[in-house]
C-alpha cells in the first residue's frame, strides 16, 4: 500500500513537470507573459515602449525649445550691453580727445 502511495505520488509529480508551460516559466523568470511566443515588435528596438518614447520625445522637445528661448533672451541681453558698453567707450575717447585739444592748445600758446 506504501508503494502504491509513493508510485501515485512520483506519478502525480511528473505529470506536473511535464504540465509546465512556457508562461508558467516565465512568470518565475519575471519575463512578460506571451513573450516566449510570436514576434516582438511593440517596442522597435527602444528602452521604452512607444507610448511612453513619444511622451519622452516631447518632453525632450519642449525643454530643448525652452533652452533655445533663454539662449535667445541671452543673447538679445548680451547686445544690448555690447552696445551700451561701445557708447560708454565712444564717450570716453570723445572726452580723452578733448582733453588732448586743450592740453595741445596750451602747450602751442
């Protein structure tokens, strides 16, 4: 009775090892169900999926357009103080100049 047991026993384990399928696996592999099977297309070769790579894709582009704007703002900045710093030199070499006159003017009296 003992051996009957244990040969319903050994039986009943070996249907179940031959029972596993390839989702059972990969569940314990922690891969994605259906993945063992047909093609795998969805994510055409990228880290993400395409739902989420185009939301990445925007999210890129509105910062990217946000960096072109304060580089603008920057650069409008910086000509605006190029010029104000030309004039101050223009003014600066106006005064130098007639100081040279009126120094030139009393050495020649």
């Amino acid at each position: 009775m003992f051996k009957k047991f244990t040969n319903l026993i050994w039986m009943f384990f070996m249907i179940q090892l031959l029972l596993i399928t390839p989702e059972v696996l990969a569940k314990k592999e922690e891969v994605p169900g259906g993945w063992l099977k047909g093609e795998k297309k969805g994510w055409q070769g990228q880290d993400v999926p395409p739902g989420l790579s185009k939301k990445e894709a925007e999210k890129v582009r509105k910062e990217a357009e946000k960096v072109r704007k304060e580089a603008e703002k920057a650069t409008v900045l910086a000509q605006k103080k190029a010029k104000q710093v030309q004039k101050e030199v223009v003014k600066k070499a106006q005064q130098v100049e007639k100081r040279a006159n009126v120094v030139h003017k009393k050495a020649v009296v």
